[in-house]
C-alpha cells in the first residue's frame, strides 16, 4: 500500500479539481499511481480538468525564428527565471534558434551547428554560458517546419522580449494565395493554438494510446450496456473527444460560431486559392519536466515538534 502524502493529493487536485477527499481516495485505489488516479476520477465524472494533466513547471525561453518558407521552434532550459531575464541567455537562445532554421530539426544537429563569432559548437557555446552564468542549462527540443508555397505564421504568449516567451506556436500554411491574407489567419489559428493545446490537426492524428484511453474510460463509464448501445456510445464520445482536441474541428477562438476548418475554407476566396493548413507545433515552456519543489522547512520543523504550521 503506497504512502498517500499531502503534496500527492494538492497535486492530484491541482491537476483535475476534484475533491480533496475524491484526491485522496482516487490515490488509494490506485496505489499512488498519478495517471491511474486522473483515471480513476475521470470515470467516476469527478475530474473537471484532465487536461491539466501534462503542466509542470520549468523555466527558460520558448524561441521561434523563422525565414521565408522555413521555420524553428525551440525550447532552452534553465534552473530559474533569473537565467530566462539574463541578456547573455536571451542572445543564446535567439541565435540557437535562427542556427536551427539549417539545421534538420533535431537537437543533435543544432549541437553540432557553429557558434556565429565563436571557435565553437552550439553544444560548446551552451557549455561556456553554464561556467559563466553558474546555473545548469538544456537545449530541450526543437522542431522546424517548411512549405513550398505560402506562409509559417508564429505567435509568443507572454513574451518576454520580439519572439522569446513562454509559449511558442508555428503554423505552416500551404497555398498559392495572397501572402498577406495568408499571414494574418496564419497568426490568428497559431493564437488558437496557443490557448486551446490541440493534441492533432485531425483525428488521423491523435495517438492511438490515447485513443484506446478515452475508449476504456467510456467502456468503464457504461459498465454493463450492451455491446451493441456501447459500441454506438463509444464512437459517440471520441467523436465529441475530437472535436475538442483536434485542431481542425475545434471551435475557433476568434469566431466559435465556426470551427477553424470553416475559417479556412471562407479564407480561400480572400487568398483568391486553396488554402491547406499543413502543420503546427506549440511548445509550453516546461511540459512535462518534473521540477523539484523548494522544502517547506517550517512545516517540517512544526511537524517534527508535533505543531500545526
């Protein structure tokens, strides 16, 4: 039997918005388990915000550069917002990103590109800033995206300085259209993007995992239907899951009236040509990394002398 702490249960809480005593009890059946305790709660209906799941906190600089049909994303590290503020971490991540744009889209070749102005590596380069700076530092991820024809609009949400922030959007626009047009909805869905975190831009698109996921919860939700009305409920619910998840069918943000593929097809007659949104790519500063909690050492303390903190 796993040791329920109070730390796992405010993070179950903060996760899904549950119920202190539903937090506590979704841990016991799971053991402890975090993901099998999202579960737990979403088939009870006592979860009302799963999505929360994959925000953790981490710090740094989201950057996205681009230029003409060709365009990075990426994702440096660092152990504090002090570094983020940093005018020498700010030009390192700038110039990384922009090294990107020939790069293959992979962290490796970004490490191995030259440093402009340096003898160095990209790698090096980060190196050197670490021994100045005195705190650790990642180049996390990168992803680069490219068209033959049309625009790759960008967005930053709470920038910090011109394409440095804590969000980071790329949405590639294939088309022959009017580039201005194209430039303008460009930036408006990679706003969308930036607020709604669509997992595909279809649901061709969504990871099968998943997929299997939101079917065993609805399967666990309807217990004992019969497998012809499951089977119909089952389809009923990744068909509304889709919607809220996929980047095409998604109510758009500026207009919810109309999803972003109705948005795209009224574009066409602006663009004067077929517009195809082709791909984007959103990183969140900090996804998915675990980040150590600084001790609460009064509370230890007052535990320790048997007091309430």
């Amino acid at each position: 039997m796993a040791n329920i702490t109070a730390a796992m249960v405010k993070e179950l809480r903060e996760t899904t918005s549950a119920g202190m005593m539903d937090c506590k009890a979704a841990l016991a059946e799971t053991n402890g388990d975090m993901e099998a305790a999202i579960d737990w709660l979403r088939k009870k209906g006592l979860s009302k915000a799963a999505k929360k799941a994959g925000r953790v906190a981490a710090e740094g600089l989201v950057a996205v550069e681009s230029s003409g049909h060709t365009a990075t994303i990426l994702e440096v590290n660092s152990e504090t917002d002090f570094v983020a503020r940093n005018d020498q971490f700010q030009a390192f991540v700038r110039e990384a990103a922009k090294i990107g744009l020939m790069g293959n889209g992979t962290i490796e070749s970004l490490e191995a590109a030259h440093f402009p102005g340096s003898q160095t590596t990209v790698k090096d380069r980060l190196q050197e800033l670490i021994a100045t700076i005195g705190e650790n530092m990642t180049l996390r991820r990168i992803a680069k995206l490219e068209v033959s024809k049309g625009v790759i609009a960008s967005y930053v949400h709470n920038a910090v300085t011109e394409g440095l922030g804590k969000i980071g959007v790329l949405v590639a626009l294939e088309s022959e259209g009017d580039v201005t047009v194209l430039g303008t909805l460009g930036r408006q869905i990679a706003m969308h993007v930036a607020a709604t975190n669509p997992v595909a831009l279809d649901a061709s698109g969504v990871d099968q995992a998943t997929v299997e996921r939101e079917s065993a919860i609805l399967r666990d939700k309807n217990a004992g239907k019969p497998d012809h009305v499951m089977q119909k409920i089952i389809e009923s619910g990744l068909k509304s899951y889709f919607k809220e998840v996929t980047l095409l069918e998604q109510p758009f943000v500026h207009d919810p009236s109309k999803t972003v593929t109705q948005v795209l097809k009224e574009a066409e007659s602006k663009a004067g040509k077929p517009v195809t949104l082709k791909a984007f790519v959103r990183f969140a500063l900090g996804e998915g990394i675990e980040k150590e909690e600084a001790p609460d050492f009064a509370a230890e303390v007052a535990a320790q002398a048997g007091l309430k903190a």
